[in-house]
C-alpha cells in the first residue's frame, strides 16, 4: 500500500475524535497522474507534505505550514515545516514568525524556511497525535489572533478537497465515506486468568495497546473493530448480590488493528481517573459493542455526571471521615473485607494521589482553602475531585490558573520604553479565551451585562409572549441579568420599568410619567406582553442579541475579551471607575431622573465573580494621572491577595452610593501602564505602592542592534543621547527605544527627531535651549550673538547686559539629518567650545 495511504487513514481517524483538525490533500491530479497512482498529498514516493494552512502566498504556495513525512521501516520520519519565502502580506508573515518562536525548537533551514524535527513516528501516529494534542490549537490561535482566520483550513475546505479526493479513493458510491463513518463503541476487557498480574490494564495503557488473551476465541469480535473507534477497559462486579455495576477504568480510541484478532494500537484518555456506571447486562464477554445511545452517554460522557467516581468516594470516606482501608473497602466499595491484601484497590487509589501514608491537614488544622492553594503534584487532582463532587469543598476555591506575575502590577519608565506594546502584546491573550468555553449561562451574562431593564424584560417578551412578572422572572436572560445585579428583589424593578415603558393606550396602566421607548402592554389579567412591531422598529439590536442566544453556538474562532483598557486622567473619577450617580440618559423622560451607575471596575469585578474559571484584568494606562488614592477610595484595601474573596482574611466593604457589599474577586489582575517622565513611582501616595508589584522598564539599546539609518548607527544615538540627559536631568527622563525603532531612512529620521525626541526634550528642559544644544549638539541647535541687537532710543542703565546669547533650533530635513546626529555623535562641538 503507497504510504500516502497510510497517512491519509491515520489522520482520518485522528479527526473523528477531534473534528476541529482539518487538513490539506493534493487538490488535483495533474498530467503526472497523481490521484491514479495513490499520491493523495504533494510530493511523491520519497516524501509527503500535509498542509495545515491554506494560503496562496509566496513561492511555496499551500505549503506554508504543515507535516512533511518521509518513509522508513520504522514507520516514518516527520516534522512540521514552515516556508513563507516570497509572501508578501505582513499579518501572515507575522503569524509564521509567532509561531515559530511560540512552538520553538525549529531549525532554520533557509532565510524564510523553518523545520522542526518530531523524530520518529511509527505506523500508529501515536507520537504525531500527542505532538497534535499539545500543538494544533495553539497554531489555530496564532493565526486567529493575528488577523489571518482566513488561510486556517475550513471544515467546508476541507469537505471539499476530499470530496475530490474520494472520487479517485473509492469511487463515486463512496463519496465523504471517511468523514462520514459513525464512530463504533466497545467495551473490552483486560483481565488475563494465567499472567501475572492478571489485570493488564496498566501495560495495556503504557504500551498504547489492547491484546486479547485468547489464542482461539474473540479472533472475529477483535477483527470487527473498525479503526477509529472508542473502547473502555470494563471489570465488572456485583453490588448487595443483586445490582451489577462496572468500573471503567480506561477510555481510549483504536489508531489500528492488525486484523490478526489479537492486537489494537490505542490511544488512551491520559489523567483518566476510574468511573462507575450501573450495568444493565449483555456486557459481560470480553468484547461488546455499545450501542444504545444511554449507555454511550453513562459510559463515554460520564465526565459530566455530578454522581461521584470511585477515586471521589474513596478519597472523602479517607480524608474527610478518617475511615479506615477496610472500612472504606466495606462501606464505601461494598466488597468483603480483607480481601486482596486488605483493601487492595483503596491502597492503589490513595497511592495514585500521593496520600498513601500520613493524613493531609484538611482533617483537622488546616483549611481546604489554605490546603487546596499549597497542594502539589497529584494531590492537587484528589482535591480537585473533592471539589468537583462534595460542595463543602468548593466554597472559596476557584479553579483558574494562577498567572506568573502578580495581581496587581504596574509596569513604570521613561516615555517610549514599550510599556503599552507590552500590555498588548504579552498580556492581552493571556486574558482572552474561545467563545466555545464559556458555559450558556457565560455567554448570557456577557451579552446582557450592559443592557437596561427595560431592554431585558423586552426581550424576553419578545421571544415568550404573554407573561406573568413570575413568568418573566424565571426567563433565563433576566436570571443572568439578576446576577450582575446587588438588588434583593428584582420584581419590582420588573413593575416599574414595564409601567414606565408601558404604550399610551395600555388601560390597564396609570403612570404619571412615561419613558420612551413604549413598548410593553398590560393585560387585565396582569400578563405583560410587548408590541412586536414597536421593538422591530424601535429595539431591532435587541431582537438581533435573542437570536445569538436562542442559537447559542459558542465558537472556537471567536475571542472573548476577559478584560478592559482605560486611561487614567485627571478628571477620571471613583464614580467612572467604581459607581456614582448619574442622570438617566437612555430614556426620554419628561423631568429629569438620576440612578445608580456601575463604573468599569465595578462590572468586570461582576462578571469574574460569576466566571471563576477563568482569568480577568483591568488594563489602567498612565495609571499616576489619574488622583489614584480617590478612583480607588475603599477598594484600595480590598485589592490585595488575602484581602480577596475567598480568601482567608476575605473582606468586603458597603459602596456610599448603592448600599451594597462588594468585594474584589481573586481572579480579576489590575495592571497599569506608569510614565516617570510625568511622574516619579516615590510621588505616589504610599497605600498604592505598597499594594502593587512595580516592574521597571528601561530603554533597552539592545533591541536597535544592527539597525542603521546611512552610517548612522541607531543604538549609539540611544545611548548617547540618554548619557546626557541622565547627567543633566536624572534617569526618569530618558528617552525610550521606541522612538528609535522602525526608522530607516532619512525622512524617517528627521520626522523621529522633529516630532517626537525634541519635543519631549523640550519638555524635559522647560524651553531651556541650551541644555537641549548640550544633549543634540550644533547641528540641531544653533547659538545666537544678539550684540548687534539696538535698543529703542531710552535711557535704561545696564541695557546692554541684555545682549546675551540665545540658542535656536535649525530647520532639519533630509540633507541635513545625518550630518546633524553625526555631530551628535562626535566631539566636534566639544572641541569648538574649547
């Protein structure tokens, strides 16, 4: 079989269990006849190469990124190639560069031609499929977050490629065969009567194998199961004589078998912890297949049931009830105790978590909280089951992952020196996630989180018709609005929002004011409906968010910002950035109202409260602009780590304006940008710098290596030029690399040094010229004789003691540029002062 073959079906079976991953065939068979002679990708009887990306750029065409394979007896040699030599758009260029430094470990091959070596890949792909796990959504991200979605292959991309290649595959009859394929299910068992030991189980899973232990039975069963297919390793046992149960105690999907009834190559689930199903019966052989829709689901999507698993059950009655191995055996196993070396299988569940031996201090001392943050190796996934499965666990502990710096950093330095750019760059995406991991619930908060009341209770109309308050109350979209609200009671705001709102001919409503936009009308019954007409017409953003709900399909491709970016200033406020009172303005009231309006921290505070998963961030640049002490008021002792909900020392505080509790959740990160040249970090007030991380960010010289504009070396410039303004000013007022970057010609130069560097020197030396001359040299600054100067005729004693000299900046362009820094650079000046 031509190995292109080979590849072709493992990556098939590879996709059935990850339906995101798509890939690139040959796409037509050329006069070389390539189709007919089973070359299903490019390249030929030495080599294959699978593309990942689909672009058109450069000389390589479509092979930009993806697996090059090479035959050997083994199985094959493999690697991930990047090439993008000739492609000229600067987006995609940047997404090839990314993820060469992202993924590491490439070797470059060429200018534009990168390779990393996966090293050998036997017949299975097993080897390719963990690389593939740890890899392909990283290199979805890059090219999604780099503005480049559009070359990542399509899954109606890639129904089309082997579309056509199938035609050549089997035929017409066996078209979209491959990606249409059900996917089988089996159970098997691992028990061999004769060995030692007698569960296989564990050599099964390390070796990625299933073996039949019969010489002469199960040879049709084993030969029946198609690649691709999902199998469970199933011992089954009897509970109180009457109620059979399973223990399934691996999971994992067949990269091949050897149609010689004995042997599967399989690729099992790694951290599986043992489950425990109810058994019905007709499972009791070596080899079942599954196939009522129930029994898949309690056996294959078991990971999310709420009923605990062994592992949980054994590992509570341990910790929690200081029960003892046999008891547990008894009690919680309902097995006869002792029996296989007395409670052999609470032994190997407590050893598989590292709490074989001495008790954790979750029994009597210590905190879950306080133990669930210090746990270490896998003793942190037996209190994540705990937390999963026993609710007294989960009370203050969230699961987000904790980044590498900490909460609340500020990032300080001279003008120009990266500190925005790093916020971007670094820190943005390490607070956005896919649209597919937020829950519904998630999602609905999101959308509805900026909306009015009455825009949510129109909403909810529109899409249910006539309600009762009690009706619309239990509407999933006002329980998400409810929970970003402090209010104990949500109904009457229901009454009034709707009354106000209420159209002029609704009898059954008598309010004195009305607010447009009408839309709601009251039955005689007190069912609340709205006039579609009016929402069409007045609301259509509105209709547009129920239909994204009604057909909640999170997207993998789509980000969601976990943060916000704002500038401090000097008239930014506690009531913008926490809550204040405000005057109604979405509503065309005929006197003027005032509410209580959350501001931006408030909010985000909100949504991370509600999103513990995940990580969130408020981005606050020029942070020292702002009166920092007064944005913050209270909160500026809720923000430190212990001070955080669910922490130890947890505190909260009532806000003036809305009466409410409010504390800081432990996953939301305060990062701000600081410039020193405004302000010094020992200006501001001591209650903030004790609170924040600051990281310096200095000019760093090292980043215009080899840059040159001309003879120009830009790095000295730098470096010069800071020198001398450390000397005469201090080391807050240098100026940053930035300033110096992306430069390359003259005109770059003049516009670099006309309307950035000498302003911001200007501002450093208060209009005092001659420092500036000191710092750029005559060839920016020129010095002026004023003798010749005469007075008007009046008689002014010492008027000539005016006649002193004055410095003046020279018209710089592109003739007179480098000349200007190279004296900059020199000690010409110097030497004519002498």
């Amino acid at each position: 079989m031509n190995f292109h073959q080979t590849i072709i079906e493992q990556l098939l079976i590879y996709k059935k269990t990850n339906p995101s991953f798509n890939f690139l065939t040959r796409q037509r068979s050329g006069k070389a006849k390539r189709f007919e002679s089973g070359h299903w990708f490019q390249g030929n009887d030495d080599y294959a190469f699978v593309g990942l990306i689909n672009a058109t750029g450069g000389i390589y065409k479509t092979r930009s990124v993806g697996l090059v394979f090479k035959p050997k007896e083994y199985g094959f040699n493999c690697s991930l190639q990047v090439a993008f030599e000739g492609e000229k758009r600067e987006e995609l260029i940047g997404c090839y560069k990314k993820l060469i430094s992202q993924i590491g470990g490439f070797d470059k091959k060429d200018s534009e031609l990168f390779d990393k070596d996966l090293g050998k890949i036997s017949h299975n792909f097993s080897e390719l499929f963990d690389f593939l796990d740890k890899t392909y959504e990283t290199i979805l991200s890059i090219f999604k977050k780099g503005g480049c979605q559009d070359v990542l292959v399509s899954d109606r991309k890639f129904s089309e490629v082997m579309k056509n290649l199938n035609d050549y595959r089997f035929g017409e009859k066996a078209l979209n065969k491959e990606t249409s394929e059900q996917i089988k299910y089996f159970l098997v068992g691992a028990y061999w009567d004769e060995s030692n030991p007698t569960d296989q189980t564990n050599r099964f899973y390390e070796n990625g194998i299933w073996e039949n232990g019969y010489d002469n039975k199960f040879i049709d069963e084993v030969n029946a199961i198609p690649e691709g297919s999902k199998i469970a390793i199933k011992p089954v046992f009897t509970r109180e004589k009457t109620k059979s149960v399973m223990a399934i105690k691996a999971r994992g999907f067949v990269l091949k078998n050897y149609n010689n009834g004995k042997k599967l190559d399989v690729k099992w689930e790694k951290d599986f912890s043992p489950i425990e199903v109810d058994f019905t019966g007709g499972y009791w052989a070596t080899i079942s297949e599954v196939t009522k829709q129930e029994h898949i689901e309690n056996i294959w999507q078991s990971e999310n049931s709420n009923q605990p698993t062994i592992d949980a059950k054994v590992l509570y009655a341990y910790l929690k009830n200081s029960l003892s191995h046999r008891k547990i055996q008894r009690d919680i196993l309902d097995e006869e105790a002792p029996a296989r070396g007395g409670g052999f299988l609470v032994m190997t569940i407590l050893h598989n978590y590292d709490i074989q031996k001495d008790k954790k201090g979750i029994l009597n001392r210590t905190s879950f909280t306080d133990e669930y943050y210090n746990a270490k190796g896998n003793y942190v996934k037996a209190l994540e089951l705990l937390k999963e499965y026993y609710p007294e666990y989960n009370i203050g502990i969230t699961n987000h992952k904790k980044m590498d710096y900490p909460l609340n950093t500020i990032l300080y330095g001279p003008p120009g020196t990266g500190k925005t750019f790093k916020l971007k760059e670094k820190y943005f995406e390490n607070f956005t996630i896919s649209e597919s991991s937020l829950s519904k619930e998630q999602f609905i908060i999101n959308l509805v989180a900026d909306l009015t009341w009455w825009q949510t209770f129109a909403i909810v109309l529109y899409d249910s018709g006539k309600k009762s308050v009690n009706e619309i109350l239990e509407h999933e979209i006002v329980k998400a609005k409810s929970s970003l609200s402090k209010a104990k009671n949500i109904r009457p705001i229901a009454w009034s929002r709707m009354q106000a709102h209420a159209v002029a001919d609704c009898p059954n409503v008598n309010v004195a004011d009305s607010s447009e936009p009408s839309l709601f009308f009251k039955e005689e019954d007190s069912e609340w409906r709205v006039i579609k007409e009016k929402v069409e017409h007045l609301y259509p953003e509105g209709i547009d968010l129920l239909e994204k709900i009604n057909k909640y399909q999170p997207r993998q491709d789509k980000a969601v910002r976990n943060y916000e970016f704002i500038t401090f200033h000097q008239s930014y406020s506690y009531e913008d950035f926490i809550e204040g009172i405000k005057p109604k303005l979405e509503d065309e009231s005929s006197k003027l109202e005032y509410e209580i309006n959350d501001g931006i921290f408030k909010k985000l505070c909100q949504r991370a409260e509600k999103d513990l998963d995940n990580n969130y961030a408020i981005f606050i640049d020029e942070i020292n602009r702002g009166n920092v002490s007064g944005i913050f008021g209270e909160l500026i002792t809720l923000i430190e780590d212990d001070k955080r909900i669910g922490k130890p020392q947890e505190l909260r505080v009532k806000l003036p304006y809305s009466k409410t509790e409010f504390g800081v959740p432990p996953n939301l990160y305060i990062i701000g940008t600081m410039n020193t040249a405004d302000r010094s970090v020992e200006a501001l007030d001591t209650a903030l710098r004790r609170r924040f991380s600051f990281v310096e960010m200095n000019p760093d010289p090292t980043l215009l290596d080899g840059l040159t504009v001309g003879s120009i070396n830009l790095k000295e410039v730098l470096q010069t030029i800071n020198e001398r303004v450390e000397l005469l000013v201090d080391r807050d007022h240098t100026i940053g690399h930035a300033y110096l970057m992306n430069l390359s010609t003259e005109k770059d130069l003049v516009l670099g040094f006309t309307n950035k560097i000498i302003p911001l020197l200007q501002e450093y030396f208060y209009g005092d010229y001659g420092k500036l001359g000191l710092v750029l040299g005559e060839g920016f600054i020129e010095k002026v004789e004023n003798k010749k100067i005469e007075f008007a005729a009046f008689k002014y004693e010492g008027q000539n003691d005016f006649k002193t000299p004055s410095f003046i900046l020279k018209p710089i362009d592109e003739k007179n540029i480098l000349p200007a820094i190279k004296l900059l650079l020199g000690n010409k000046e110097l030497e004519k002062n002498q």
